[in-house]
C-alpha cells in the first residue's frame, strides 16, 4: 500500500463525493495503491450514509464511525492505528486541503527520506480578526515552545512515515501538536511545505474561538510532558523535597528559637502566633502532596498505557 489518506470529518456531507471524485482522480493519474479512511466523529447529518455509498463503489474506501463526538485526535487516532500505507497523508473534509498537493508530499517522505511533512497555508482564506490573527499568535507560542521551526502547527494537511503514526498516541487535543509528539518521539527529520489553502465551500467551521484557548492550555501542557511525562517524579518529586526541607528546617528553627528564649528568660510569643509557623505548616504539606503526586504519576505511567479515548460504533471494509 503507498498511501493512506485518514480524514476525519464532522457533518460534512455536501462535500465528500467531491472530495472523493478528486482524490481518486489524484490517485488514478500518478497510480498509487492507496486507501482512504473517513472517520465519522459523531455526525448528525447524513455524513455515514454517503461513506456507505462511497465503499460500495470503491473498495478502497474504508470507514470508521464513532457513538459520538469525540474530537478530532480521536478520529484521527482511530485512523492511525487501521493505516497501513507506507505514507500516511492526513487532511480534513470540507476541501479546503488540496488533494493536487498528495505527489508533492508523497514524494517529500519517499525521495527525501522526511519522517513528517507538516502543510503551511501560507495565503489564507480565513476571517483576519477571528482566525488568521490569532493562529499567528498561537504559532509563534508553539516554535518558541517547542524548538520546531513551522510556520502553521494546526494544518490538518500533514504526510507521515506510517512508523511515526504508529508510535506517537493523539488523545485529548494533541492533534494540534502532533509535529511536537513526534519530535518528542525521536523523530527529529520534519519538515514543512507550502500548501494551498482554498475557501470553504460547503458548511460552516467546526471550531470556535475556545480554540486557541484550549491550543494555548494544550501547549502548557505538552511542554510539560515533554520534559516530565515519562518521568513526573523529577518535576514533583523535586519540588516536593524542597519544599517539605524548607518547612521542616523553618519549624525546627521556630521551636529552637522558641526553647533558646524560654531558657534564656526572654519574653517570646506562642509558637502559633508566629506567621513563620504556618507558613512552614504549608511548606510541609504541599511537599508532601507534590511528592505524592509524583508517586502516583509513576504509577499510572507504569499501569495505563495504549488507553482508548474514543468507542467505535461501525466500520467499513476492514
């Protein structure tokens, strides 16, 4: 198999048989053994009856359709794991991927030798103010962040050695970052070309503005596991212990202190009426708590593993 398209889609039933028609005639003109897997992420309309469709007509078209809506790294983590192309391309439904770009990707894994090739809609058809802005803003957080210099992480149109998809694990909202996933993987060769970028022509956007809130609360997030998932108790563990030393030498100061002006005849205060006392108090408690939870961390690195975030409902022609 050369190559595996994985699209997930939400009700965008207007614009599949034309997506189809052309990916196939893509196909057909440079003669590729391919497949193509819709992931249908809990559409309302009538998305699954036209992959229905769709399959019968061409056997290379696969289908997966989830209970409900789980969200687009779940989709696409579903048709990372059926994929068996050598290269694996992914893009989204409502056509405004290209697929005229699929050789010029294709050929960027194969000839090249690139891990992954991350698409850049360089000329956008996006509303300025509610889109384009605050992607630019986002993008620039995600290379200062992450060390990867692309210009536009959340391009769904993306190509993949299928080893990549197969090892890094797309849950939550990751799909965002997947360049960065595979980075942390190891896979160190991505790159990044210039795509088309066309208007939407049927439907309306999945994504609101909460968007590039939850892109910005995912990047804090997978900056963090890339440092400490594999290895939590190095971040708690660690501020744990020094804040437990800190309120434990804190204590043992207050009371020695205590005890010296009690010998000496001095007049002292009650140990409680000491803010240091609860302030080490808390110093005390949170080191605990945070060497706890790297305890527990470990623990659930070691224990849940290869996890499913999503539950499938049908598939096609698997």
């Amino acid at each position: 198999m050369d190559i595996t398209l994985v699209i997930p889609l939400l009700n965008e039933e207007e614009s599949l048989q034309e997506l189809h028609d052309w990916i196939a005639k893509v196909m057909q003109a440079h003669q590729y053994i391919y497949e193509i897997i819709f992931i249908d992420d809990g559409s309302t309309d009538t998305s699954w009856q036209v992959i229905e469709t769709l399959s019968s007509s061409n056997k290379a078209v696969k289908g997966i359709r989830f209970q409900k809506n789980f969200g687009k790294s779940q989709a696409l983590d579903a048709g990372f794991e059926m994929a068996t192309g050598t290269v694996v391309i992914t893009m989204d439904a409502d056509l405004q991927d290209n697929p005229d770009e699929i050789p010029k990707l294709y050929d960027l894994i194969v000839q090249a030798d690139y891990d992954l090739i991350s698409g850049w809609k360089k000329k956008r058809y996006d509303n300025v103010i509610t889109k384009n802005i605050p992607s630019k803003l986002f993008n620039a957080a995600a290379r200062k962040t992450s060390g990867l210099k692309l210009h536009d992480f959340n391009c769904g149109l993306k190509a993949y050695k299928n080893k990549v998809i197969k090892t890094i694990k797309v849950s939550g909202e990751m799909h965002r970052y997947i360049p960065v996933l595979a980075k942390n993987e190891g896979f160190t060769k991505i790159g990044e070309q210039v795509v088309q970028h066309q208007a939407r022509k049927y439907g309306v956007t999945k994504f609101g503005m909460d968007r590039f809130i939850n892109g910005f609360l995912d990047l804090i997030t997978i900056s963090f596991l890339s440092k400490f998932g594999k290895r939590p108790m190095h971040f708690f563990g660690l501020w744990g212990s020094f804040m437990f030393l800190f309120g434990t030498t804190s204590a043992f100061y207050i009371g020695a202190f205590k005890l010296y002006r009690l010998y000496t005849g001095t007049k002292t205060i009650l140990v409680t009426d000491n803010p240091w006392f609860f302030i080490a108090l808390t110093s005390m408690i949170l080191g605990t708590l945070l060497f706890l939870a790297g305890f527990i961390g470990e623990l659930i690195i070691k224990t849940k593993s290869n996890e499913k975030h999503y539950s499938i409902k049908e598939k096609l022609n698997f």
